[in-house]
C-alpha cells in the first residue's frame, strides 16, 4: 500500500519540469502574498464598522474543488483572514490564529454569491475570538460557520 501511495504521489518529469519553471517573487512588507491574492482577489468588502465586516464572494472557478463546490479549504481560508479582519488596527502586527473550528453546514457551487459576515466576539487581553459566518444570498442558506481565535503578542492595545 505504501509503495502505491508513493507512486500515486509522484510527479513525472513533465510535471516536475513545469513545478521547477515556477517563479515566486519574494514578499514586500505591506503586500498581499501570492497564496493571498490567489484565495482571496474575489472578496468585496461591503461593509466595516467596529467589531463588524460584511463581505461577498462570488465563487470562482480556482477556489472549486473536482465536486465544483467551494472548496474546504477556501473556506478555511476566507474564516482565517476575514476573521482577522475585525481586529485590525493600522500600524499594528496582525494578530496570531490561535484556533479555528468550522462547522460545514451546506455547499456552494461556482457562481453563487455568498455574504460573509464576521463579527468580533470579544477580547480577554491580547486574545480576540470572532464569529464567521458564509451565507448563500440568494437562498439564505448558510455555507459554514467558523470561530477564530487570536492572539497579538506584546500589545495592549484595545480596540
């Protein structure tokens, strides 16, 4: 079984070539990186008042999985960085994801438009968790559920 996986795991030459040829600029300070800007250029943000951030996402065709569903993982994404966004603060470090627990409710397919709202549940310290929820707009339905916890060493700052 393991010599399977291993072989399953492998890339030919052709795909070791393609994977060698790719460029990766190194990261400016202040600028969204590369794995950033690809999970999440399709965000528009609505709406921000302290403790509140309402986004949409019409799904695109890269965040699908082979099912042409929203993608776990792209959901895991948008309740990490959008989650984190109810606690940003110009001019300081972004917080530290501490925990993430998701509940995956429903499927999105490609195209469905989603709001996604993310509301800060509170602060003990340096330590924030937030509530993010993903709702199908059309329908109402909700997508998934996410809790973020985080954590901003060395600072007092209150929001």
């Amino acid at each position: 079984m393991e010599k399977k996986v291993k072989e399953f795991l492998e890339l030919s030459q052709d795909e070791s070539e393609a994977v060698s040829r790719i460029v990766v600029p190194p990261q400016r300070p202040g600028t969204a990186s590369l794995y950033e800007d690809f999970a999440l250029r399709s965000i528009r943000v609505d709406r921000v008042e302290p403790g509140l951030v309402v986004c949409t996402l019409k799904v695109p065709p890269r965040l699908t999985d082979r099912a042409g569903n929203l993608a776990k993982g792209a959901i895991a994404n948008v309740v990490d960085m959008v989650g984190g966004y109810v606690t940003y603060v110009e001019g300081l470090p972004m917080y530290v994801s501490v925990d993430i627990s998701i509940s995956y409710i429903s499927t999105a397919k490609l195209d469905d438009e989603l709001e996604i709202t993310s509301k800060r549940l509170g602060q003990r310290g340096a330590y924030y968790g937030a509530i993010v929820l993903l709702r199908n707009k059309a329908t109402g339905e909700i997508i998934a559920e996410g809790r973020h916890s985080m954590f901003r060493p060395r600072s007092t700052h209150k929001l």
